[in-house]
C-alpha cells in the first residue's frame, strides 16, 4: 500500500497461458518484485492471471501453477507481461488468436504497455499490437515469426526491442535483461543495477542474441576481442581509434571488426557509444559533477556531443536524465 504522497506501485500483470515455460513465468516477479526506491518501498506490484477463471495452469514441466486471478486482473495493469508458451496453438501456427485468449486480451486498457517475453510475441502479432512496429524474439523462431507476420519488422540479432509502449524481447533469460530494461527506464540505473546484484545477473549484456545462433566453429587458435574491450573500458575518458583496439588482440582493423561482430553482435563503434552512455548515466545519477565534466569522463568530448547520444539512447537529455533519477527513486509508469 502506497504512503501518503507517494504514488502507488506500478502495475504489472503476467498472462500465464497453458504450456508456459517456469523460468520465464518468474522473471517479471524476480525482477520487477525486488525493485525498490531509495526509501526501500516497492516501485511495482506483480500479479498472475490466466485465460480463465482462477485454477491450475499447466506448464511444460511436470507441474502446474495455480493462478489466483482469473483475465478481468488486464483491466487493472500499467504493463501486460506475456511469457512464452508451448501450447500456442493457431496462434503460433496460423497467426490467430483463440476465442478464448481474445476475449482476455480484450480486457487490456489502452495505453497499458504491452511486454512479451521469447515466443509470447506471438500473441502480442496475432492480436495487432506489432503490426507496422519493430520487434524480435526467439532466434529459432525469427524466420517463422517473420513469414507469418509480414507487417512485423523482425530483428532477430538483438537481446530485446523497445518500441515505447509495446517491447518484445528475444529467447528466454533475454526476459531478464528486458525487465531490467524497463526497470533502468522507469527508474533509473542505480536501482536497475541493485535488482541486477540481487539476482546476480550483470544488469546489461553486451551485443544480442546474434553470438548466441550456431555459427560455424571459428579455426583452432582464432583470437577474441575480449582483451580489447577490457582495454576501452578502462579508457573511455580517451580517444579511442578503432585501429588502437584492433591492435589490443594484433589483428587487423577488418579481422577485428567481423571478429567483434560476431562475437558481440554489433560493431566495435556501436558498442564503444552504448558503453560511454552507461557511463555517462552512472556519473549523472551517482555524482555531482558538471555536465561538462561527466561529457569528458564519459568519453564524448563535448557536453553537446554527449546531449545528442543521450537524446538519441534515452530520449532525454542530460539534464533532464539527473534531473529525473539523481535522488535514484524515478518517476515511474
């Protein structure tokens, strides 16, 4: 229950369908139900509910769970969390709803943002809600999920895709870093990162689910690039030239960018922009320095240089960012 003067806890509501996957069930219960403000009180409450009436949902496992909401539980969220299930049916098979999950899905209040997790984009195309946007999900089922969702801009190499109020992330544990996301987004880094400890999960992965998809087995002997991301890291304040990091690992600048590629899954440059913006949103949130000062710490020069990546990454700028999450408690949905 919320305090006098404080808003109440940001509603998340998980659509546990039959044939549901255990572990992705939990994630937005692991994650979202262990953010917490400064003053130590709960940012959301996480409830289940089913298709049906309140029962046993079954699982892929040997085990069913028991939902104590029956779907009337959508009306009531700020995000509908859809896990995967193995039981989609036409959905999955012919891009349809079933009467049954339309009907709950009716219950949904527009504006409420709309989440899958792995395959549960499947439900989120066949109800409508991807059409015309960009979205991902399971590697395995990229190529499928295309074909019967022509209008869906599919992106089968990232972790997750947010699109403002409808986010769809990839195969299963890139549930975590999904809520996490969202956590880091409403919220700010600190209690993101504080969730992340909790779980002992690193609070955000590098690349996409690109390194992750079966690739033929590099040569014996064939190097990484993980030296050389240590080396940046520990340099983001300085000029960094691509040639200085291929020389890290002693290949050349096209070896390396393909290596980093696809061991990462975006480029060397890419990944260099989202680190210094990490940064950068750590100094704004957890130091008084000035802006001008965070843009040189962070590695982008100038504070103007360092607004447009932010704005660009964030949507915000700099000021608006420390502004928003300097006491660590956010604004929330």
């Amino acid at each position: 229950m919320a305090t006098p003067g404080t808003p109440p806890p940001h509603r998340v509501v998980v659509l546990a369908l039959d044939g549901l996957l255990p572990f992705e069930l939990g994630i937005p219960q692991r994650i979202f139900g262990k953010a917490r403000d400064a003053g130590g009180r709960p940012v959301y409450e996480v409830v289940t509910c089913s298709v049906r009436p309140p029962g046993p949902v079954e699982t892929d496992a040997d085990f069913s769970v028991m939902v104590g909401n029956g779907p009337e539980a959508l009306a009531t969220a700020d995000t509908v969390v859809v896990p995967a299930s193995y039981e989609l049916g036409p959905v999955q098979q012919e891009g349809i709803l079933t009467p049954e999950l339309a009907a709950a899905l009716a219950h949904i209040r527009p504006g409420t943002r709309l989440v899958s997790i792995c395959t549960g984009s499947y439900v989120l195309a066949a109800a409508g809600y991807l059409d015309g946007r960009p979205a991902t999900t399971h590697w395995m089922h990229a190529e499928h999920f295309q074909r019967l969702f022509p209008r869906i801009d599919v992106d089968a190499d990232v972790l997750f895709v947010d699109d403002g109020d409808v986010l769809t992330s990839a195969g299963v544990a890139a549930g975590i870093d999904l809520c996490l996301h969202l956590v880091r987004r409403d919220h700010g880094a600190a209690v993101a990162n504080e969730v992340a400890r909790r779980t002992v999960v690193p609070p955000h992965r590098d690349g996409g689910q690109a390194q992750y998809i079966r690739r033929p087995v590099p040569e014996a002997g064939s190097a990484g690039t993980t030296a050389a991301r240590a080396w940046a890291l520990g340099r983001l304040h300085e000029p960094i030239q691509l040639r200085d990091m291929a020389e890290q690992e002693s290949m050349s600048v096209r070896t390396f960018t393909r290596r980093f590629r696809e061991e990462v899954g975006v480029s060397p440059g890419q990944w260099l922009t989202q680190q210094r913006v990490e940064h950068a949103r750590h100094l704004l949130e957890s130091s008084d320095l000035s802006i001008d000062h965070v843009a040189r710490d962070a590695g982008f020069g100038t504070a103007q240089s360092m607004r447009q990546h932010l704005q660009a990454a964030l949507g915000v700028t700099p000021t608006t960012y420390r502004r928003t999450f300097r006491s660590g408690t956010g604004t929330g949905g």
